[in-house]
C-alpha cells in the first residue's frame, strides 16, 4: 500500500527562521493572499513546499527566462568575456 505524502507546514516565525525569510515579508504575504496555508485558531500554518515553488518561480520570472541572459546587455563585450572566464 502507497504512503500517502503530506506537506509541510510551519508557523510564520518557524518559516521566518528556518529560511532566513523575514517575518513582515511573510505576513504581508498572508494579508495580500499570496502565501499558501491556513488559519489553525490565531495562527496561520504556511504550505512551506508551495511557498519554496512560489517564491522560485517568482525569481525566475524577475532574473530572466535563462540562464544565457545572465548579463546586461549594455556591458562592452570585453568586459562580459573577462567576467566569464
């Protein structure tokens, strides 16, 4: 029989510690809708695996598409070589 697998849930300060994410980040988050969990009592409990897969594709969406895009265009060509090397 297969184990069923859950996710992992955290209080915001727990979060806050354990990823080096800041609590007011987090809460504000949770004001705007935009953190995954919910309210046990007074507390909210954060989807800590969604929220990892949120803030990842957020980065992704903000630093580019790829990773060949890693450099402002602007820069002279020589100077983007000796960065590579």
């Amino acid at each position: 029989m297969a184990e069923t697998q859950f996710a992992k849930y955290m209080t915001v300060r727990k979060t806050a510690r354990e990823y080096g994410l800041s609590e007011h980040m987090l809460r504000t988050m949770i004001k705007k809708e935009e953190c995954p969990g919910f309210y046990a009592g007074n507390r909210f409990m954060i989807n800590v695996d969604l929220l990892q897969e949120r803030l990842a594709n957020e980065s992704r969406k903000r630093s580019g598409a790829g990773t060949e895009n890693w450099y402002n265009v602007s820069y002279d060509k020589k100077v983007i070589e000796a960065v590579r090397t």
